[in-house]
C-alpha cells in the first residue's frame, strides 16, 4: 500500500505576504459599489472636518490662553517661589515611570524592587508638596491643578488596588462574616453613584464627625475615590481568581504549602496577571474620575480650567482650554494603556 503524499505547507503566510496596502484599500473599502459609496463619503467628511479644524486652529483660536496660564494649568496657586518642589515633583514621576517601562520591557533585576519604590516616590511627593522636614509648609487650599490631580489619583490607586484584592478574598471566604460582608459592600457601592459617594464624603461626612475633628477635603476627595474603586476593583480581581483551576490549589496543598502561602504565592499571581486589562482600565476610569471632584470647589486640572475660562481676558476660550485639558487627560491615559500591554507582553498575558 502506498502512502499518501505529504501534505502541501499552508499558503496563508505567503498569502499575507504579498497583500499590499492597495490590494487591501481594494479588498476592504473598495470591494463593492456601496462600499465604495460610503468610503468616498467618509473621505469627504474627514476631509471637511479637518479642514475646519485647521483653520480655527491657525486662525481663530487664541491659544495664549494656553501659554499664559500654563503654571495655572500645572499648579495652580502654588507659591511662585516654590515652583521648583512642583517641577521637581512631576520630573520624579515621569522618570520613576520611564525607569518602570524600562525595567518591565528589559527585565531587568531591579523591577522586583519597583513597588517599594513607588510607595517611598509617594512619600517624598507628599514632603515636596505640603512641606515640612526643612520646606516652607504649603496649606492644602493651594494644591490645585495638574499637581493636585496627578496627587489624587495616584494616592487613589495605590489605596484602593490592595482594598480591592482584600474585597475579592473577602467575597470567596469560606467564613460566612467576612463573605457576605464583603458581598454587602461590593454591591452597596456598585449601586450608587461616584457622585453621590463623593457628595456624602465632602458634604455629609463632617456632620456625623464631632466639632474637634476637622478631615481635609483633599482626604475626604481621597477617602470617597478609593471607597468607590475599590468595590469596582474587587469585582475585576474576583474574576480573576475564578479563573484558577482548583486542581492548583490542591497540588500546592500537596506540596506542603498552607494557605496563605498557596494564596500569596500560587493563586493571586496568577489571577492578578489574567485581568491586568481590567486592572488598568479601572486605573484610568479613577484618573479621569477626579474631574468630579471640581464640583466640590477643588481646583484640579478640570476645576482650574473653569477658573481660567473666567478670567476677563479669556471669557468664551472654552474651546481651547478643554481641548488642552483633553490632551493631556489623553496623555496620560494612553500612558497607562501602553504600560499595561507591555506589561502584558513581558507576562505572556495577551493574544499573541
């Protein structure tokens, strides 16, 4: 009996291979006379509205608003002379967040030491910014701008992803208190509103709290952000957790391992790198989320625009100081995304 012939290798590579961009425009945006229709209208109207855009841009638009109040912008009414802590603040986090990408995409060594960095990064923010230990102290009124939005959500992330994981361990306890109380949590919070949260943080809270005790409404902003996140972050690692075998957990038990160590050491890598996507997604629907907090007389970034808007000179320059706003939002949400699907990648997280 003969055999048959080897089958002929896949010709899909090669396929893909000679597909050019023209032969792709022709494929999937020229295949059909509706398709095609529909295409040139698309065109057309990208064309316009750019053309519109570039216009207003260059000749319209008065972007001295921008340049004009870009230490407004960035700090707010921070003390002039102090600027330097500002500068020296933001400088730390844009290199500890450069080192961090590099670290993660080279795997370098010192990434494992790279969680304890950032906490003590916090630490000397907070000095650089309020003061004290030798630095004129700064009152907290006069933390605005993008120094007090960058201050918030990060003090919200780092305080609200441990909570979360606790929340999540909570929720699949075998012990009946810890498990429904944590339930009845996750799901009150999830029920509400991040502006009502925010709103019985900064509004109600003080009047349950005796006269001699007086909390910070930047705390209070804080305390509100990290309550909401935490029970949204509890559900994204609660995912993940259900997403390990239970065979695992019983091979670790076979090993000797009691279950703390399985938990720390087996199940919650392990669940935390499966939902990384959710993971930073919460992170940056928290960062945007501290746009609310202009509506209880905190001048953040977005609180500061409103400000700005209303200066004499500049009344009606809605345009340009959202649009600026706008990008630096995009900015640094973009940033996260990227550090998130690298980190994924170095994990072999995603599809490859």
């Amino acid at each position: 009996m003969t055999k048959n012939p080897p089958a002929k290798p896949c010709v899909r590579a090669s396929a893909i291979a000679k597909l050019t961009p023209l032969v792709w425009l022709q494929k999937n945006l020229f295949n059909s006379w509706y398709n095609t229709l529909l295409t040139l209208v698309c065109v057309w109207l990208l064309f316009q509205g750019a053309q519109s855009l570039l216009i207003w841009a260059f000749t319209q638009a008065k972007w001295a608003v921008i340049t004009v109040n870009l230490p407004l912008f960035l700090f707010g009414r921070f003390p002039q002379s102090e600027y330097w802590r500002g500068w020296l603040a933001l400088g730390l986090i844009i290199g500890l967040v450069g080192a961090s990408w590099y670290g993660i995409s080279s795997k370098h060594k010192f990434t494992r030491f790279l969680p304890g960095t950032w906490g003590g990064i916090f630490l000397i923010l907070l000095w650089l910014i309020g003061g004290g230990l030798g630095l004129s102290t700064v009152e907290s009124s006069y933390w605005n701008g993008l120094l007090l939005t960058l201050l918030m959500a990060g003090i919200s992330i780092v305080l609200s992803f441990p909570l979360g994981v606790l929340l999540a361990l909570g929720r699949q306890s075998t012990l009946p208190v810890f498990r429904w109380l944590s339930i009845f949590y996750i799901e009150v919070v999830r029920g509400l509103p991040l502006i009502g949260i925010l709103f019985l943080a900064q509004v109600m809270l003080p009047l349950f709290l005796p006269v001699e005790i007086r909390l910070d409404a930047i705390l209070r902003a804080i305390a509100g952000l990290v309550l909401f996140s935490a029970a949204y972050m509890a559900e994204n690692v609660r995912g993940g957790l259900q997403t390990i075998p239970r065979g695992q957990v019983e091979a670790a038990r076979s090993l000797g391992l009691n279950g703390f160590s399985t938990l720390i050491l087996i199940v919650l890598p392990q669940a935390l790198r499966a939902v990384i996507p959710a993971i930073v997604g919460q992170f940056i629907g928290l960062f945007k989320d501290t746009s609310l907090l202009s509506l209880f007389a905190l001048v953040e970034l977005t609180g500061m625009a409103k400000s700005i808007v209303a200066q004499p000179l500049f009344i009606g320059r809605y345009a340009e100081v959202y649009l600026f706003i706008g990008l630096i939002y995009w900015v640094f949400c973009y940033s996260m995304s990227l550090f998130s699907r690298q980190l994924e990648k170095q994990l072999n997280t995603g599809n490859k």
